[in-house]
C-alpha cells in the first residue's frame, strides 16, 4: 500500500527551459549561447552547488568569472531562474487529491537559488509534507544516500513509497532502493500508474 508520494520537481511539478537560461547568461556575458552551455558544463560549478560543495556566495563569484558577469545576487537569481515556465506539468487538484490520504515528499536535484525561489512562486509546492533536497542533503540522485533521506522523510518503509521522475536513472536507482517508481511522462501517464495501483483519482 502506498503511503507516501514522493516527487521531483524540475520537469515533472514545475516545467523548465535551460535553453532560456543559456540565452539570458549569453545576453548578460556577451558569450554566445553555445560557448556559455560549453563553459558551464566543463567546470564541474553547477553540480557542486548542487551537491551542496559550494555555497551560494561563492558559486556566484565562480560562475561570474566563469562568464564574465557582474551582476548583483539578486539580478543573478532572476537569470539563474529564468528557465522556469509559468505553468505547472502537475496539477495541484492531483496532488490535492493524493495529499487528502497521503504524506507528500519533494525529491529534487536543485539548489539554494533554485528552490528558494520556485517556493516563493509555486503555490503547489506548499502541500508537500518535507522537501529532501540535493543540496541541503550533500547527495544527488542517483546517489542511495539521497533517496534514504527521502525515505527517512517518508516516514515509512521504501515499499510504501511512489516516487516519480522526469529520468529514467534516477527512477531505476530509487527501484534498486527498494521504491515503487515510474518514470514521468505527463499527468495523464502518472494518473494511469496511480490507477493500476488502486487508487481512486475522482
């Protein structure tokens, strides 16, 4: 029986566009977009803000020299989060539907400016019960030790959890974990997974 529903975030409760965000940092740098995705994805600074190895003043120096940027935090954070769209991929009815019987669990890769931001503008995350995430926990997926974090959140063994994700690995990694999980495609595939499962979505 499932207890718990544990979520992702990026792709599958709030949609992104990293293109959006190569364009703004391409426009603030002076960088062509391609250079800047090159840059960014040789210097190892984005998965050690997100493991939590940097903090977010000293990842701000970093990737201001990375790119020659000199903007301010705060002008930064508006960039940084400009690859977010407006809409959700979830509807909050179903996670206000799931939530009526069930213990709600973010499960994200993300980072301080990321996540303080979205909580800010994203309504739907205020229904989630504990927010495990990657940079407070010191552990990405598909790192084991992030998805006990998750379990431990949970309150409840791995098998009484469902846990859903926009990536295959990270779906396949929470399975060796011991957690019922599929990989998300949309709402309407999720609520077909959910169904098979015995749960009444009307």
């Amino acid at each position: 029986m499932i207890r718990t529903f544990l979520f992702d975030m990026g792709n599958v409760l709030i949609p992104f566009d990293i293109n959006r965000g190569y364009q703004a940092l391409s426009h603030h740098s002076g960088l062509p977009q391609t250079e800047v995705a090159e840059r960014i994805r040789h210097s190892g600074l984005y998965n050690a803000y997100e493991s939590g190895q940097l903090e977010t003043e000293e990842f701000l120096d970093r990737f201001s020299s990375l790119l020659g940027l000199t903007l301010s935090l705060e002008a930064f954070r508006e960039v940084w989060n400009s690859i977010f769209l407006p809409h959700t991929a979830t509807s909050e009815e179903l996670i206000l539907t799931l939530k009526q019987n069930h213990r709600l669990v973010l499960l994200s890769n993300t980072n301080d400016l990321h996540y303080q931001w979205l909580r800010e503008r994203y309504p739907i995350l205020e229904h989630f019960d504990a927010f495990t995430l990657s940079y407070a926990e010191k552990a990405m997926k598909p790192d084991q030790r992030i998805y006990a974090a998750a379990v431990s959140y949970a309150q409840c063994s791995p098998s009484e959890c469902f846990f859903t994700d926009d990536i295959e690995r990270y779906v396949l990694a929470a399975r060796d974990f011991g957690i019922d999980a599929e990989v998300f495609t949309g709402e309407a595939d999720l609520r077909r997974h959910l169904s098979a499962r015995g749960l009444n979505l009307s």
